[in-house]
C-alpha cells in the first residue's frame, strides 16, 4: 500500500502548513485523500499507512475516522449518492427525492445496488437549504431537485461510470 | 436601493478572480490596514463598529481580539470559522463560493489586527469544492503580493492555509473546530481556558465566521464609526440571512439589521411572500438550533410591537415569546407544514451531530429524537410531551458545550408555542400516519388561529 | 491560600484547587459525586456531569453568580467563593437528571455484573436516581468482547468516562484502544482485534467506575462482597507492590490496587502483581483492608440500600444463570 508520488508530495505539501511536530493536523485532509486514491473507503490497511505517514499511533486515526461522517469504513458503490433530509429540505420535498431513488435503484437507504454502482445515503443539512432539496455526489452539489433531475444525474452517472469522489 | 456591505459587487462577473476584485477596490483594506495604521488602531475601529460575531453568538468581535493575550510567547493564530452545518444557513457556502477574496482579504487584514503570522481557515468537508475555490484564490493573493513574505513590502508576512473538515456539525463550536485542526475528534474543550489564552496548539487564538471576518474589511475602508451608523442600535451593520422552506424566493439576502421581519417575508426584494398562495404559519429565525416561533409572534413581539431582524428585536419576550438572530438561518414553514415532523428532523440531527462527550447531551438528544419520532409516526402518549419537556429541560444548561442548549430549546419552544398540534398526533394516530398529513388537511388550531388573525 | 464556602461551610484551601477537592477537604455530604474525573489521570473529568455545582458567587471581587452549574472536578475556586451542592434544589434536580442519562442506556445487570458491590454508577443511582425509568426505547447494546487474554469489555455499561484511555495513554506506553464512533454510539473499542497488553493495563480496570472493564482472571469467581479484602504488598522492581487481596479461604481471588474512599487508586500496580500471583503466600498480608465509601462492602452503605433486598435479588438472578458459581450466603459480609 503507498500513495502515488504525486498525491505524496501532496502530503507532505499538507504536512508543511502546520508548525513542526503539529504533523498530527494534517490527519483530517491526508485522510480524505486517501480515501479517494484507495477506492473509496479507509480499510484498517489504509488507516495504519496513514499513521505511519504521520508518525502517529493507529488508534488515532481510527478514533478519528470513526468521528467524522465523511469516512466510510466500509466499501461503498462506485458513486455515492447523499441526499440531505433535514428540516428545510424535508420542507421541501426531500422525501419525495429519497422515495424516487429508492424506487428507481431498488434499494433502500444506506443500502448498495448489486451490481456495486450505487450507494444511497440520507446525510444531515449540506449547506444548500436555499436550493432545497438537494443531494451531494462527489464533490458536487445538485440542487432544486426534481425527479426529472434525479433521472438525469442517473444517467449520467452510469454513462461516465467513474468512481465519485470529494477529491474531484 | 439597501445598504449592501458584503455583496454589493457579487453580480459583477468574475468577480470570483483577482483582477476583477481588485479592479473593485479590493484589497484596499489590507493597503489601508498595512500602510498607514497600527495593528491596534485595526482593532480599535472593529471595536468602534459594534460588529457582532455572525457565526451564532453575537458575541462583539472587537472585544473578542482585544481578550487575545498578547503577552505570550507563543505564536498568535487567526482562525475563520467556516464550517457552517447549522441547519437553515447557507450564507457563509454562498459568500465564499461567489466573492472568495473577500474573505481573504478579511483574513489578511484581521490577522494584521491580531499579530498572527499563520491563519487558517477551517471549512466543513462537504464544501471541497469551495476548498478549491478558496485555494485558487489565496494562490492568487500570493502571486500579487498580498499574502507570503513581507506583503506589499511592508515587514508583515502571513501565510494562509486552507483546512477541510471531515462532516461533523460539532466541529462549528470553536473550541472542537481547533481539536479538529490539530486533527483530533472534534471533541468541544472545557472552558476555560479559553482560546483567546488557549487556543490552538495551546497558543493564543482567535475564532471568527466567515461573515464577521468579511465585514472588517468595510469597517477599515470606511471606518468603525461609519459601520457603526448602518443597522440600529446595537445591531450595527449589515447581516446575511439565509432564506429557506416555503417561499417564493429562497436565498442569501444581505440585510441592514433593523429591518421588519414581514417585510423581508413579505417583500419581493427578499422572500417575496409564501409560496402557493398559502398562509404564513411559523418561522425559525436564527438557523435550527433558535426557538421557532408562530405567525403572530415573529411578526409582532408579545408587546404588539413590530418585530425587527436585530439581536434585540427577535430575542425580545426571551424564551417565552422571543428567539434569536443566531446564525441568520431564516426558515419559513406554511400552514401545510408539520411542526413535530419538522422538530423530529432537527432532533435527528442533534442525536446525530452530538460528539457524546458529556451524558446529558449524548443520552438525551438520542431520547428526544426516539420519543418524537414515535410521536410523529403515531406511537406517542400524552405523557411523552411532557417527557420531552422534561428532558430538554435537564440536558440545557448542563453540558459541557452550547449543542445541548441548542438541542433542547427547539423541543422546548415548539411544545410551548404549538403543544395542540402534539396532542394530535397522540390523539389520531391513524390520521398522521400519512407522512404527508398536513399537506392533505392542514391543521387548524383555535388557539393560534385566534392569535394570528 | 484562598477561602471558599460550600453548602454554607467555610475551608481555606490553597489556590488551584478545584471546587470537588475543597469539598472533598471538607468531607462528609457535601462532596458531590465524580464519575469521570481522576485526580491522578490528567485531562480527566467535565465529561459525566453529575458533579455540577452552583457556583451563587464567583469570588470576592466578582460577586455576580455563574450562569450555569459548573464542573466541580473542573472548576478551580476562587477566592471568597460560594458554592452549593446538596443545599442547591437545581442542583439535586440536574444531578437526578444526569443519573437519569447515564441509566437509561445502561443494562442494568448489576446481578449478573462483577462490579455489583463496588459500582460507582450504581451507588449513585441509589442516591439520586429515581425508582421508575421513564425510558420506553430500546437500549443499545454491545457484544462482550475480550480485549487482551485478561480484560473483559462489557461496553454496555461503558459510561464512556474516557479514563480507561487516560490509563492508557499515561500509563503504558502505547494506547492500542480508545474512544471510536461518536454520540450514543461512541465505543471503547481497539477498532480491529488488538490485544491491550502492556506492563500497566491493568490499571484500566481499576479506574473503571463500572463493570464494563473487569478482570478475566475473576470473572463470576465470586461476588466481591463474599471476598476477604486483605491490604498486602511485595517487593516488585515494576511498581510499588501494594495491593488489595481479594481472598476467599486461602484463595487469592483477585489482585486489584489500592483505592482511597473517592474509589480512586493512588498508587498504580503492574500486572505482574495483578495477574500473575495469585497464593497467599506471594505476599506479605498486612491486615484486613478496611473499605469505606462507595462500597456496599462497606458496612455503613449496606444499611442504607436495603441491603438485604438487593442481596436477594441479585441471587435470585444468580440462582437463574446456571453454570455459574453460586455464592455462599453466610460468608462474612466485611473484613
Ligand atoms: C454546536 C455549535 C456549532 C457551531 N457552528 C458554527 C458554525 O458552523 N459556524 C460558525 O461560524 N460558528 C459556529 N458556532 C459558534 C462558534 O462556536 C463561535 O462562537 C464562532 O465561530 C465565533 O465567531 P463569531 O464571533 O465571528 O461569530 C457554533 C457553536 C456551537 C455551540
Ligand atoms: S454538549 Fe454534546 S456536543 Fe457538546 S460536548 Fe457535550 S456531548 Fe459533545
Ligand atoms: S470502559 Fe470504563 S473506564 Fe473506560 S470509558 Fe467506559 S466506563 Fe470509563
Ligand atoms: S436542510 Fe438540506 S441543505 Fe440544509
Ligand atoms: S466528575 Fe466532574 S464531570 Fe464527571
């Protein structure tokens, strides 16, 4: 298990920004790009190179990636579909967008399709109630949701066929 | 045509990049700051101002910088809070998102005010690629001298660095946000010491929004005094309110405070009224965690007085009758909309967003959610409203850090204000099993019918 | 040195000190509980919260009250402080709260539990906990697990006071467990099957107020309150050799440290000493070890639970899991 040179010299960019000995701060980040190099979740494997990068023990980084919720512990379907189901968007519509997907992948929340392409997830306010409701994939936001705009992304979604993630 | 501080050039294209900003007289207040006035002099307008921290509190941001101990040995940080997880607000994600150099330029100028030679700003993770648009930017304020080694060739030098978080609400509390920074649980610290003393890497520290740290870069072009003239009284300034649930123009709307609440509902420069055609029924004004408050009371305070978006008008009536400017989440709710679903939304998110250090917290905002959800999907008794009351009443004021607080107060406010609409639900329990009830039949409640009218 | 009055009783106490240590100078009722905190694991306490105090005047010069409870274990005194603790209703009704929080996920199996007998939660819930649960959900629950061949974690007693980690990070030399998760889901846990082994682990189960750390090798030997505690020591070149024997005729039933009357060890042991001499004739038997406070095995506190009622109960239930050693009701009750 190693980082590609590049995403190393990356780390070591991250590690920079903070004072010497302070090397522990850059968990959070050199977490989220390990994330997106090594397919999409943190295996134990991935967890103990990351402490060993940082020169920290391994509990921390678990304790760590145990806390946030943008960590998966387990694999996760090539695109990560997360739909925001709090107050405003539940206001919304958002269920309405959540029903939508479950019927249209045959899954339920926090379930995976079969053929590993999607993974279905209900997250916490994103920060887009004004646009309300939304999902995030990867990085990207998707807002004023439609059913017709889920069917979209959908097929988008699988015509790419790439694997989503924060980092892009 | 309404004061605009912090937006006024957000229509104007590209004003994302550098030149563009520049070319609207950004930066002026780093030039301003750096060339011609002490570091002390910087804060002493911020003080002058009356500017009050946008992230929640309201706490005055000059007082804050001069608690900084500047005695110390140790190296001074700035930290800009951006991890805006509240529900309801959006406005820091759309500022930094649309005029990011703003936000830089703030950052540079406070951190001269503050003596700090590294500053970071710590953003919640789902907004990566805000961290891009941020990177690009501070790239850009290197390359032309506003930040790095002896900027605009004066002795200062700062760098910037930004942080991205990893999804945890709690990390907005500015003491777990630094545990978080030193890449740790983003567990809150026991106060004190606090951060002005104690703060990151144990050093002196200043914890700022996004918001706040954006208006000091009018207050240095202007001056405190002049900021100070805008907003009423002790709500000086102008505020980004973000507008949210059922109106016709959802958004992020720069405010001078002091405006009446029904005519920012009600207005079209703003939300532009109910959508559908339907009736107001309540409103959260501060973002989830302020009480929420029906029609007649967001309008008008129990006095009958008008209701003005300032810290003073929204708390007035405290807990009984009032709420809170918080955050400027603004979140309206027509008569279709279900109080105790609503409330089962933000009690999920607590349960959620609790770091489960201290046990009235980590028990009772679990136990909150589990009772209301039996509530809302028809499973609840008479005697779980005043459990819920009782819960929230011994988890607030007990825990370590204010997310207990902001747990209980929705529970508590929404029993108070609409505990006929609970009851029915104990009561009909094959009525509200419909998720959608209300939406098919809305519920009408004398008490409040009589209120509003 | 600085003078405060808790509960209308004035001490001096030298300046640092926190409320819950000027109140444990004073003694007797006006000590507020401690769950969490530890005077010997730095960084402890703030986290359980059935300490909070009313703090009704800050100090001599501030004479405005705090806002809120505060800490007790975390909160230094200042000078002329007023503080009350069990003369405060506020705080009588939030402490009632916060035992309420800590029971309502908690399994209550002390009849079943080896920590029944010298548990710091269930002492509490006796004093200020309320005789009904008005909890209807369902309660989490944990699988046991073994963590290390001598440490049992029952993580749904865990009340997660964090000082098993403190232990572990200032005791041993590397801290294999910690806290994982967050909320009400957070867990004592090693993430992937590590064996916590290491010269001073043992303390973990020491600093455990509850059952959720005990010691394998004593596992439904006995209940403790059937034991001869015994004070001994012996020379150890690893730590000070000074322990309590947990002893049943001539058996050495369980090895622990010693504790104070706030059930805080003072002085840590390895676990050599723990584990791994267990006759009588390992060591040097000073006496019988006299137990007071926080203990049902301590005579004064068996009057006050209903004792006998307890007793009952718990062989009532222990009659029921069958396989496991039944315990002999005339043994002595105390040293
Ligand atoms: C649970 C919790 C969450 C918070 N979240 C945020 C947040 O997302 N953004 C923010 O600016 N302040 C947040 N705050 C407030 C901060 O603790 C702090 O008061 C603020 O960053 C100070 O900046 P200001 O004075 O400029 O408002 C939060 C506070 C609490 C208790
Ligand atoms: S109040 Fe909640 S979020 Fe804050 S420290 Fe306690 S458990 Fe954590
Ligand atoms: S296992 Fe025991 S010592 Fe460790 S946190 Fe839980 S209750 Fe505290
Ligand atoms: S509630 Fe969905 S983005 Fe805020
Ligand atoms: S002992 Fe003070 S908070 Fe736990």
């Amino acid at each position: 298990m190693r980082f590609s040179e590049e995403t190393l010299a990356l780390v070591n960019k991250i590690i920079r920004r903070y004072p010497e000995g302070k090397q522990k701060s850059a968990l959070l980040p050199v977490l989220h790009l390990a994330q997106a190099e090594f397919d999409g979740w943190l295996s134990p494997d991935v967890m103990d190179y990351v402490a060993g990068l940082l020169a920290i023990k391994p509990i921390e980084v678990y304790e760590v990636a145990t806390f946030y919720s943008m960590y998966n512990l387990k694999p996760v379907g090539k695109c990560l579909i997360e739909v925001c189901q709090t107050g405003p968007c539940w206001l919304r519509g958002s269920d309405d967008i959540v029903h939508h997907l479950e019927s249209k992948l045959g899954i339920k929340v926090g379930e995976t399709t079969p053929d590993g392409m999607f993974t279905l997830k209900t997250v916490e306010c994103l920060g887009s109630c004004g646009t309300a409701p939304m999902l995030q994939c990867g990085s990207k936001f998707h807002e004023n949701l439609t059913t017709d705009k889920v069917d979209t992304l959908l097929e988008n979604l699988k015509s790419t066929n790439q694997r989503t993630s924060y980092m892009r | 045509m309404p004061k605009k501080l912090l937006l006024e050039h957000i229509d104007v294209p590209s004003i994302e990049t550098f030149e563009t900003y520049r070319r609207h007289g950004g930066y002026a207040s780093v030039e301003k700051a750096l060339k011609t006035m002490t570091p002390d002099a910087v804060t002493e307008e911020v003080k002058k101002s009356g500017l009050r921290g946008r992230g929640g509190a309201g706490f005055p941001a000059g007082l804050k910088w001069s608690f900084l101990d500047r005695k110390s040995e140790k190296p001074r940080y700035l930290v800009c809070n951006a991890d805006e997880s509240e529900p309801g607000t959006f406005k820091d994600r759309y500022l930094m998102e649309k005029i990011p150099h703003l936000l830089i330029e703030g950052m540079i100028t406070a951190s001269y005010a503050l003596g700090a030679k590294t500053s970071y700003i710590y953003i919640r993770g789902e907004y990566m690629y805000i961290v891009r648009i941020l990177e690009r930017a501070i790239e850009e304020a290197y390359a032309a001298g506003f930040l790095g080694q002896h900027i605009l060739g004066t002795p200062y030098s700062l760098d910037l660095y930004v942080h991205p978080g990893a999804g945890a609400y709690i990390c907005g509390e500015e003491t777990a946000l630094l545990e978080s920074l030193e890449g740790k649980r983003g567990n809150p610290r026991l106060k004190p010491p606090f951060p002005a003393v104690a703060g990151l890497y144990a050093a002196p520290t200043v914890v700022n929004n996004v918001e706040t740290i954006a208006a000091v870069v009018s207050i240095v072009n202007g001056g405190g005094d002049e900021y100070a003239k805008v907003g009423l009284g002790k709500s000086t300034g102008t505020k980004l309110i973000s507008a949210s649930g059922h109106i016709n123009k959802p958004g992020v709307y720069e405010i001078e405070l002091g405006l009446p609440v029904e005519e920012f509902i009600f207005s079209d420069e703003y939300c532009g009224g109910i959508w559908k055609g339907r009736k107001l029924k309540a409103v959260v004004a501060g973002g989830s965690s302020v009480p929420i408050l029906p029609a007649h009371l967001i309008l008008k305070t129990a006095k009958g007085e008008q209701r003005l978006m300032t810290y003073e008008s929204l708390a007035d009536g405290g807990f009984i009758s009032g709420t809170m400017l918080g955050s400027g989440g603004f979140i309206v709710m027509d008569e279709t909309a279900c109080i105790v679903r609503n409330l089962w939304t933000f009690s999920r998110f607590y349960h959620h967003e609790s770091c489960g250090q201290c046990s009235p917290c980590r028990e009772g905002t679990g136990w909150m959610e589990k009772v209301l959800h039996r509530i809302e999907h028809g499973h609840g008794h008479m005697h779980d409203i005043d459990l819920l009351v009782d819960v929230a009443k011994k988890i607030e004021g007990n825990t370590i850090c204010p997310l207990g607080d902001a747990a209980a107060w929705p529970v508590a406010s929404a029993i108070r204000h609409f505990r006929e609409e609970f009851e029915y639900h104990v009561k009909y329990p094959e009525k509200v099993a419909n998720p959608k009830h209300f939406e098919l039949e809305p519920f009408r409640s004398e008490r409040l019918e009589l209120s509003n009218a | 040195m600085v003078k405060v009055t808790i509960d209308g009783i004035e001490i001096e106490v030298a300046e640092g000190t926190t409320i819950l240590n000027a109140a444990r100078q004073i003694g007797g009722d006006v000590v507020p509980p401690a769950m969490c905190y530890y005077t010997s694991l730095k960084d402890s306490g703030g986290k359980c919260r059935v300490c909070l105090v009313k703090v009704t005047h800050t100090s001599t010069k501030d004479p405005r009250p705090m806002p809120k409870l505060v800490a007790s274990c975390r909160t230094n005194v200042m000078d002329g402080m007023v503080i009350q603790n069990i003369t405060s209703p506020e705080v009588l009704e939030a402490r009632k709260g916060v035992v309420e929080f800590l029971l309502i996920n908690h399994p209550l199996d002390c009849p079943i539990c080896d920590q029944a007998g010298e548990c710091d939660l269930q002492n509490l819930a006796y004093e200020h906990g309320v005789a009904k649960t008005r909890y209807e959900e369902e309660r989490r629950t944990f699988e046991k697990i073994d963590i290390g061949d001598k440490i049992k974690l029952h993580m749904t007693r865990c009340i997660l006071c964090y000082r098993c980690t403190f232990v572990a990070d200032q005791l041993t030399d590397n801290r294999v467990h910690g806290i994982l998760g967050r909320g009400d889901t957070s867990e004592i846990s090693t993430y992937i099957q590590k064996a916590v082994d290491n010269d001073f682990s043992g303390n973990m189960i020491d600093v455990c107020p509850v059952g959720a750390l005990t010691d394998n090798t004593f596992r439904f030997k006995s209940r403790v309150w059937f034991t001869k505690p015994l004070d001994a020591h012996r020379n150890c070149d690893k730590c000070c050799g000074k322990v309590v024997l947990f002893t049943k005729g001539d058996e050495v039933l369980r090895v622990s440290a010693r504790k104070d009357k706030y059930a805080e060890v003072t002085e840590y042991i390895c676990n050599e000493c723990r584990y791994d001499h267990k006759r009588l004739s390992d060591w040097v038997i000073e006496g019988p070890r006299h137990i007071d406070r926080n203990s049902v095995i301590s005579q004064n506190h068996y009057e006050k639970i209903d004792l006998l009622k307890l007793k009952q109960e718990i062989e009532r239930q222990i009659d029921f899991e069958k396989g496991k050693q039944l315990p002999e009701p005339n043994q002595s009750l105390t040293a």
